[in-house]
C-alpha cells in the first residue's frame, strides 16, 4: 500500500482542524488551501472533492472498527469496554466531527454500517440473544462512552477512561461483569 505524501497528510490534518472549529458543512477547500497555504488546485490534486477529504480522514477509524469487532470473540465485559474506549480515544477528533456533521454519516454511506457495529458490540458483550432491556442498557453503556470521549477530552485519558468503563459497567448492570 502506497504511502500518503506529506501534502495529503498536511492536507487532512488541517481539514480536520477546521472540520472541529466550524464543522465539516461550514469548511470549504478554498478555507483549507487557504490556511496551508497552497493553491486550490494544488489541494484538488490530492482530493477531487470535500467529501473525498472526509472519507480520507474517516477510512481509519472505518477500518479498525471493522477490525475490532470482526477480531473479538465474546468476553469479559471490563475488558471489552477497555478496549473499545481505548479505540475511541485515539478516534476522538473525528468522531467529534461526525456528531457535529451527522449528515456526513449519510453522505458517506456509513449509517448501517455503524448500526450494524453498535449490534455486533452489544452481541459481544451480551451474548446473540440479550432481553430489550440488556440492549438498552448496552446502548446506553456504549454511547455513553463515544460522548465521554468528546466532551471530556481535555482530561487526562486514564482519568476519563477509568470513570467511563465503571459507568458503563453499572449502567450494564450484573450483565457487564461476567459478559455472555
């Protein structure tokens, strides 16, 4: 696999800089080529289009959550929570992106795929047949811990991580410690 040049990685490290201060709807190319200091046809060489940029700094975090839960087996709930917080983490600026732009979840096709993960997750954690209420509880565990994530990333991570893994546990209930 071919390396991204420099200009691409400069490129997606700004983009995803505006992306954060004013949203990825409100960024155009000419405000990124602008602050890099190049030309917009410069900048088209790499990315033909917004939405191409996007998906560029979104294919990672696509990648190694396919690869997260294609690559686990079910378990003890702690361990997957710590994890899945750790994966997060390292993803938080664009899944910040993402919930201040959910619409690029549409433009980019990732709707179902990201439902389909939040199911494989809860089957992870929960065994393939959990009660409404198991789910719930899931749903609340997992999303609870993508908005720690974001809203509380300018404290120390192992901070945040200790106190998002206990809370989604006892949002689990006695599910979440023993796992299926």
């Amino acid at each position: 696999m071919a390396r991204p040049s420099d200009t691409k990685i400069r490129i997606q490290a700004t983009a995803r800089e505006l992306f954060l201060e004013q949203g990825v709807q409100n960024t155009s190319l000419k405000q990124i080529s602008d602050r890099l200091g190049i030309t917009k046809p410069a900048l088209y060489y790499h990315f033909a289009s917004r939405e191409e940029l996007v998906r560029s700094i979104l294919q990672p975090v696509v990648a190694e959550l396919e690869a997260f839960v294609a690559g686990r087996e079910p378990g003890e709930g702690r361990r997957l929570l710590e994890d899945y917080f750790d994966l997060i983490w390292h993803y938080r600026e664009e899944i910040a992106m993402v919930l201040h732009a959910p619409t690029v979840l549409v433009e980019l096709d990732l709707v179902d795929r990201m439902w389909r993960w939040r199911k494989e997750l809860t089957t992870l954690l929960l065994g393939p047949a959990p009660s409404d209420a198991a789910r719930i509880r899931a749903t609340v565990a997992f999303g609870g811990m993508s908005d720690c994530v974001v809203e509380h990333a300018d404290l120390p991570r192992d901070e945040v991580k200790a106190a998002s893994v206990d809370a989604a546990l006892a949002a689990l209930g006695p599910l979440g410690r023993t796992g299926p």
